[in-house]
C-alpha cells in the first residue's frame, strides 16, 4: 500500500498505479461482498430483531422455522424439564423446548452405527458396542418414560433392530407429523399411558 501511494505521486508512474488501486479495490469490495454479506444481513436483522427476505430462502432460516413449530407443539404438550426423545438431529428442539434428553444418546449415530457421510463398516466388536448401545437405550427410555418421541424422519419403525421395534411398537402410538417439511415430517409417537412401567 505505502509503495502504491508513493507511486500514485510520480508523475511517470501514476497511471499504473491508479489501474492497480482500482484492480485492488474492485478485489477488496468483491471479497467483502461475496463473504460478507450473510453477516451484514445478519447483523442488520440482529439489530433491528427482523426477519429480511433476503435470509428468507437460506437452509438455516427454514431450519430454524421448523424448530420453532415443532418446539411449539412440544410446550403445549409437556413441561420444562420433562424427558423427551427425539429420534434423529434436532438438538435445539431440547433448548427451544427446556425438555431433557431421554437418553444418553442424543442422536442416534452410536444406536445403528450409521453416520451421516461416512461409509458403513462395522467389525464383530463394534457390532456388540452397538447391540449394548441399543439395550442402553431402552433401558433410558425405560426408565425415563418420555411421554413423547419425535421421528424427525418417520422411519424409527422401519430399522432392522426387532428389539427396539418391539419396545417402541408396545409403548407407544403414532399420533401425527408436525414438521413444516413433508421430507422431515417429525412423526409424533406418544406414551401409551396405561402401558406397565416394566414393559
């Protein structure tokens, strides 16, 4: 910068300098525009506390619409504090909503041994470290009794795992999807109330 001001007062030199700062400014505002804009749309709407149509169509933004349906329907039904399971990645569903997890497993990657992105291979050990993670959970959902599980994806009941089936299928009805996204539907499963606490 010092050896382009310096330029930019010698006469010989000052119209190359001149078409180098315009390049480096034109450089300079792109970059701030390409990789800043999100931020300064949401600064502005942080300041103000509104929502722009310009974050409207962002992932994040429909992302956090859902959690605010789903965590709605979820404080109607249950009280801060009690236990709740959701079945899949929704954690700010338990911060929205003040419930507490239902089990130790807050996503269910250490369950089926799926994760999202990476490629399934499981040996004869992590085979057994998945069977005891299944037994964990029921045991969880055993003995914290949520009164509601979400299925963010509605396919709890379709997983070759009969134990976890079976539990689910003896404890617990389908009642409704309440999700916004047909492709994220967060099927409702309720307690069957009159169920035995030893089931």
């Amino acid at each position: 910068v010092l050896l382009l001001c310096e330029q930019l007062r010698d006469p010989a030199r000052k119209r190359r300098a001149r078409i180098a700062a315009s390049l480096l400014a034109a450089t300079l505002l792109f970059c701030i525009v390409r990789f800043h804009h999100r931020t300064a749309i949401l600064a502005y709407e942080t300041i103000t506390g509104t929502r722009t149509d310009w974050s409207e169509p962002w992932g994040m933004t429909r992302r956090e619409r859902e959690a605010e349906t789903v965590s709605a329907f979820v404080r109607s039904r249950l009280d801060e504090g009690e236990p709740l399971y959701i079945w899949d990645y929704a954690l700010d569903v338990y911060w929205l909503t003040g419930c507490r997890p239902a089990s130790r497993y807050l996503a269910p990657y250490y369950i089926t041994g799926k994760f999202p992105d990476a490629a399934m291979t499981t040996s004869a050990e992590g085979e057994q470290f998945l069977s005891e993670a299944r037994s964990h959970f029921i045991e969880d959902l055993k003995r914290n009794r949520p009164r509601l599980i979400l299925d963010v994806y509605g396919k709890l009941r379709e997983l070759p795992y009969t134990e976890l089936v079976e539990f689910i299928d003896a404890n617990y009805e389908y009642e409704r999807e309440i999700g916004p996204n047909p492709g994220r539907p967060f099927v409702v499963l309720r307690l069957i109330e009159n169920i035995s606490e030893t089931q």
